[in-house]
C-alpha cells in the first residue's frame, strides 16, 4: 500500500468515525464514555494522518 493510499484510507476511517460520533451524540440512550472512545480514536487517526503527511 502506498503512502497516499494509506493516508486516504486512514480519512475515510476518520470520516466514518465523525459519523458516528454525530449519531451518538444525537441519540440520548448513548453513554458519555462511548462518545468519548470514538472521539479518542478520531483524534488517533488524525493525528497519524498528520504525522504522514509532515513525513
């Protein structure tokens, strides 16, 4: 896999990721600490994203 290929992968991921976070917050019977797992793993993958990038 090359490096831009991955970098897109890892935005579609993040992509999916904004998603979901936007689906539990709206949804009232969803914990605090899920939201917060999804977040975490949001800014995971946006921080390997840039770090790809400065690379």
């Amino acid at each position: 896999m090359s490096l831009s290929s991955h970098i897109q992968e890892l935005r579609r991921k993040h992509q999916h990721l904004a998603a979901q976070v936007d689906a539990a917050q709206r949804n009232a019977g969803t914990d605090s600490l899920t939201i917060a797992s999804l977040k975490k793993q949001k800014l995971r993958i946006k921080e390997e994203i840039e770090r790809l990038q400065t690379q």
